[in-house]
C-alpha cells in the first residue's frame, strides 16, 4: 500500500510540478526507480513491515519515519552527485513529505476505527467483570491498554482510582480518574465494579496493608498486580495479576537476608537435605540450585514430592544440574550410613520430621521413631563422615512444648549439644514459627473452606501465632548454615504474632465474601497439645544479637552425649512396646520443659486478662 501511496503521489508532483514544459518521462521514470528503490531499501534494512500495524505505536511511526528519511536523503545525495537540477531535488521532497503524511494518516485512521470497534466489543458485556484500577501511573495505564486491546478478555476497566490530585478528573483512553483511594467507597457507590485490581508495584508494605484493610471490610474481591510481572519483559500484565498472597497478609515487610557467605557455604560443595522434598526441603533446595553447588543430594521418603522438586530445579537450572534424588527413610541408620558414604556430604540440611501436632499426638511413636532418632541417624552421620557443617530445622513449639511434635523437636535439639564435642563438625538449629502455605498449614486450608462455601473453621479465637514465608524462612536456615560455629540456636524477628481469627476473616473479605454472613467462621475447640500462643525462645536462654539485625542466637549447654545415648536406648525399648502412654511419659522424662497444654493455655488467659483490666 505504501508503495502505490508513494507511486501516486510522486506521479502527481512531478507532473503538476512539469506541466508547462513538457514531461520526459524516461527521466521520471528513472527518478522513480531510483526514489522508491533508496526509500524501501531503508524500510527494510530498519524493519518497519514486522510490525503489526494493528498494534503500531509510536516506534513503529517513528521507524516509518526514519525510513523514509534515510531513503530520500541517500537518493539526494546520489541525484546531486549525478549532476541533476533542482527542480528534482524540490519534487522528492515534496512527494516524500506528502507520501509521510498520508501513510501516517491512514494508519492513525485505521487505529481509531479498530479501537472504536474493539471498544464496542468490550463493552458489550457479556458476563465480563466491571474493574477499577488503583494507581493511575505506568503500571496501570499499561494493565489498562492491555485489557483494552483485547475484546475476548474478562476484563471492562470502568475508573482509574488514584492518590495523586493532578490526576484526578483527567481521563486515560477515555477511563476516568477518580481520588483518593481512602475515597472508594464513595467513588464506587452506584457503579457497577465488582473487582479492585492494586496496580502500584512499587507500594511500601506498610502502604499495601492499609489498603487491603480498607478493601477488606468490603464486598470487593481485590487482586494485585505484582512487581515481577513489571520488571520482566514480554509478560502478560493480564495473566500476572493475582489474587492477595500470604506475603499480602503477613502486614510487615517480608524479611530479605543478604550475606554473602550463603554463597562461599554452598558454592562448589555436595550438599545433602533430608526432606527434600516437603514444604521447607524443596525451598531449600530450589535456593541451593541457584547458588552453584558441586552437587544436591536430596533424600526424601516421599518419592512424588522429590520427583516435583526435581523437574521444577531441571526445568529452572537446565537437565545437567548435578541433583541426585534418594528415596531413603532417615529412619533406616543403615541407608543413612550408605548415602553419607556414597556422597561424603559437606553441607547437611536435615528438614525431615513430622510437624503436625493432632497426627503426633496420635501417633507419638512416629514423632519419636522420624523426629527424634531420625535426627540421631543423620546427626551422628553427619559426625562420622566429616561434614563440615550440619543444620536442623526445628520450630518455636520446641519452646516449653505442650505436644509430642515440639517435645520431640526440644529433644532433637538436645542431640545436637550432645554430638558437638570431640568434632570438627560444626552442629546448629534453626528455629521459626508457623510457616505460611507450607503443607497442611493454615492458609491452604481457608481457602479450601472458602472455596467450599464454608465454613472457615478456627480451634479459638484467642489464638495467636508467629508467621514467616516459606522463603523468609529457608534464608533464615541458609543464613544460619553460615553462621554458624557450634551448638547454637537462631531465631528470626518475625515481627508481632497475628490473630488466626483476625487472619480467617480478612482472608474471607479478600475473597470477595463477607464474614459471617457470607461464610462463616466456626470455633472447634483447642486441638490436644495445642497453645494459644507460641514462644520464640526459651526464657532461660541466652539471646544475643548476630550480624544482622534480624536474626537472634541462643546458646545452649553441652549435653552429655552418654545421657543422650541412654535416653535413645530407652525410648527405643518404649517404642517397641508401643505402650503410647509410656512412650508420652519417657517424653516427658527426657524433655522436662514438656508442659501439660491446659496449664500452660490457663496461664496464658489468667495474663491476657490481667492486661485488659490494667486498660
């Protein structure tokens, strides 16, 4: 088309331009050749024809532009050098500049026709979904423009809702800006917007957590656009939007550990994780990828769970990254002994044990024969073979535990001040509250209940809990690898605990759904060996700060690894019995700190009331 624009019109200068005097036309002929030749050579050299010109913005004009230039002043150059007269230097310019504009003209036409047409078709809803977009900057112009150009999307963008007041009354593509944000429900009265798209990546924590507060004792379902879709090119804007995370939820900034020892603890070394493949051991190991070791070897019980984790870190890292996957029980002291021998570990992350308290205090036999001599196997292992460094993951319930899973957990950490000595192997545990979207958490389950319809189920209302990520958390175990020198224990600030309650109805909002009316929310009574609160450290315990500020250490004391011993001895010879009675009281002999969870809980209300009646 370009072509027949630029034939024509040249056609018509040229000839209104010799009218009088006579028209050579060889001579035209050849100016032509030579013209369009020097112009579309130009075009293709810059690719202005790979565009879709349904799409064409301003590069694409400008491309245009450019070509056209660069062929008319090379054909000039070659006209003046050949001798020829002014005359036809001022007729390619004139054709030229004519040819430009009607090109760009129809082009813009076309444009406005296309967008009045996709326009229509947007707005023809038909089940589509009535958004509004906060934040009026780059983010959401281009989320926007996206939802826009696309008439089969789910999307009808109906305001613009914005902070800054010299936004407010203007309009993007036609869609108005309204303000402030603390304004929306006034601004949205009447209308018909069902959903908040949060289209300000660049949002503080503290910033996002009051908006979602505000959207939460609403009947809006909010979702977010994430910074990550941003910064990578090519990503669909559409697609990246998500619904509010656990990160969202937690109201604090997400803990970011940066040390560079992390990377001199893992780089060129084998390293080993016993539960590689569970909620914190697949982190663990998805994070180790990255930071080049000689190889992985992830051991696990679980054959699905390590085969996921594997094809996720041969997917990400490519199908010649040195993983090995071992399908071994931490149990089996033998097969543990074997891998030790076969990989000669340098780094050991022992992440294998059962964590949920109901199922352990069914089960304590489990918790003691994984947890407790698991922890044994690998930790004497690890001694054995020379490891260089060895860290356990525990828990805060390990804190004056009131259940079978955190006293065989407190016990796990024993072993570790029992194996320090006459080593060279340095032992240390990492301990941190509930862990977010892992397995079997609470998170998962909301929504599940949610997705049902209800009703959400809580134990108390009263509880309340530590929470970090899983990330925040394998960074505290790879921070704390690094660290490290003996017998220690680290702790991660995680900020305030957080009402479970508080977190089953804002998550209900967020959905779009009102508590207790839409979904309700069923107290079930206290679980057996459960707290109503948790502790992060031990009150006898020394806490002292470390290199970052967002890590603490406790230091324990050497324990005898002959009392230790002893203790596996007898808890062995409990288990083989299976007597769960006596298997729960050679617990409570080995771990004293094992405290009776109604005793503890009854304190627990007794402080929480003394509170309230001093205000």
């Amino acid at each position: 088309m370009d072509f027949a624009i630029y034939a024509v019109v040249s056609f018509i200068m040229f000839t209104i331009g010799n009218y009088d005097s006579g028209l050579n036309y060889t001579w035209m002929a050849k100016h032509f050749m030579l013209m369009f030749g020097c112009t579309f050579l130009f075009q293709i050299i810059f690719r202005t024809y790979d565009s879709l010109w349904r799409y064409a913005g301003t590069r694409e004009y400008f491309l245009l532009f450019k070509g056209m230039f660069c062929g008319l002043f090379s054909y000039l150059i070659i006209i003046i050098i050949l001798g020829n007269s002014r005359y036809w230097i001022l007729q390619a310019v004139s054709s030229a500049s004519t040819s430009l504009v009607i090109m760009l003209l129809i082009r813009f036409v076309y444009r406005l026709y296309r967008k009045k047409v996709i326009y229509n078709n947007i707005y023809e809803n038909n089940g589509k979904t009535y958004i509004a977009i906060i934040g009026a900057g780059g983010a959401g112009a281009n989320l926007m423009r996206e939802i826009t150009s696309n008439p089969s999307g789910k999307y009808i963008p109906y305001y613009f809702i914005d902070d800054d007041t010299e936004k407010h009354g203007k309009t993007i593509s036609g869609i108005p800006i309204k303000g402030p944000i603390k304004d929306f429900k006034k601004i949205l009265k009447g209308s018909p917007v069902t959903e908040i798209i949060l289209a300000i990546p660049s949002l503080s924590p503290k910033r996002r957590k009051e908006i979602l507060k505000m959207f939460s004792e609403t009947k809006y379902t909010l979702r977010i656009l994430p910074e990550s879709i941003i910064t990578k090119k090519g990503n669909s804007y559409t697609a990246g939007i998500r619904d509010v995370s656990i990160d969202d939820l937690l109201g604090r900034s997400s803990v970011r550990l940066n040390n560079p020892k992390v990377n001199q603890l893992i780089e060129n070394k084998t390293i080993m994780v016993t539960g590689g493949g569970g909620s914190i051991g697949s982190e663990l190991c998805r994070q180790i990828s990255g930071l080049k070791p000689k190889r992985l070897v992830l051991v696990d019980i679980s054959e699905n769970g390590s085969y996921e984790i594997q094809q996720d870190i041969l997917h990400n890292m490519g199908k010649d990254f040195p993983i090995s996957i071992e399908i071994a029980s931490v149990r089996d002291i033998k097969k543990i002994n074997e891998l030790f021998e076969k990989y000669r570990p340098a780094i050991v992350f022992h992440a294998a044990a059962h964590k949920h308290v109901p199922l352990m205090e069914n089960c304590p036999e489990e918790a003691v024969k994984n947890n407790i001599f698991g922890t044994y196997n690998v930790a004497n292992a690890a001694k054995k073979y020379h490891a260089e460094k060895f860290v356990l993951i525990s828990t805060d319930k390990a804190v004056n535990p009131t259940n079978v899973m955190g006293a065989s957990k407190c016990f796990c950490e024993k072993i570790l001040q029992s194996v320090r000595s006459d080593t060279d192997t340095v032992f240390a545990a990492v301990r941190f509250g509930n862990v977010l979207g892992s397995n079997g958490s609470v998170i998962p389950l909301f929504k599940k209940q949610i997705a049902y319809g209800g009703p959400v189920t809580v134990t108390d209302k009263r509880i309340i809990r530590y929470f970090m990520t899983i990330p925040e958390a394998v960074q505290l175990v790879l921070q704390a690898g690094s660290m490290a020198k003996s017998g220690e224990i680290y702790v991660l600030d995680m900020g305030d605990p957080v009402k479970i309650y508080d977190l089953a109805e804002n998550l209900i909002r967020l959905s779009g759904f009102t508590p207790h009316h839409d979904i309700q929310i069923i107290e079930t009574g206290l679980r057996p060996g459960e707290k109503l609160y948790e502790e992060l450290l031990t009150k006898s315990g020394d806490l002292h700060k470390t290199e970052n500020d967002k890590i603490f250490v406790e230091y324990q004391k050497e324990i005898n690894s002959e009392y230790i011993d002893n203790a596996i001895k007898d808890l062995a010879e409990v288990v083989k019995n299976n007597d769960r009675e006596k298997i729960v009281e050679a617990i409570h002999k080995y771990v004293p700190t094992f405290l009776d969870p109604d005793t503890v809980n009854e304190k627990a209300i007794e402080i929480m009331e003394n509170k309230k009646s001093k205000y």
